[in-house]
C-alpha cells in the first residue's frame, strides 16, 4: 500500500501523541510514504510553535522536523498538483494546504494517513481512503 503521510499524522508520531504506535506500525508496513513537498514547511511551522510556546527548545525542535521528514520516501511537488488542489479546495470549501494531501492520495490510489477528522470526512464523502 502506498501511505500519504501528512503533518497532523507524523508530528502524532515524532511528539509521542496517543497515536504514535498505530501510525508508526501502519508506515513501517507501508510500500511507500509519500507526501506533497510542502510536508517539510508545515512541521516546520509546527515546531515553530512548539518552540515559541515554550514546548520545546530549537534543537529538539530541529531534531524532532529532521525524524518528520524521515518519514516519508518520496516528496512530490505541490506544482504538479496545485491547479487541481485548488479546484478541490474551492469545490470542496476546504483548506488547499489539506487538499494536496487528498489530491495525492487519490492521484496515487494511495491511503492518506491523518488524524485530522475534518479532513477525515473530505476524504471518506470523496472516495479517497483514509486512516
């Protein structure tokens, strides 16, 4: 199965959320991780709040984006998916930043790995799958 890993699901994995066992054990069976190029800026911004809030200092925050970013085999660009994200999003009312993620897993028959339930249902009403 190919897993489209997005940032709710691995910051679940690399913070020690109560996920963190179920999404390591579903990407360790995974034939791939996928994920759009622009996973790196949303941990990114992730840790950024996580230091700022006083969570965690700037080392362990570039450490915890460097095992995020570990995650996934291949990053695809969000231009290659970015006019048809954008449909989706306006069609579906929906954050574009979560429709790439649903846009590459359905482009890719692939199954989209997110504990986010909004995005959940998008992907369930759409016929994307999901975990």
């Amino acid at each position: 199965m190919i897993l489209v890993l997005d940032t709710c699901a691995a910051c679940q994995i690399i913070l020690g959320g109560d996920k963190k066992k179920d999404y390591a054990a579903e990407i360790k069976s995974a034939e791939k991780v996928i994920a759009p190029s622009l996973f790196d800026a949303e941990i990114a911004s992730v840790m950024w709040k996580y230091v700022k809030g006083g969570y965690m200092d700037e080392e362990n925050a570039k450490l915890s984006m460097a095992l995020a970013i570990q995650l996934v085999d291949e990053f695809v660009p969000t231009v290659d998916i970015a006019i048809e994200s954008l449909h989706e999003a306006v069609r579906l009312n929906h954050s574009v930043y979560d429709v790439y993620f649903m846009v590459l897993a359905r482009r890719n028959g692939a199954t989209l790995l997110t504990c986010d339930e909004r995005l959940k249902r998008l992907c369930m009403d759409n016929g994307v799958n999901v975990l």
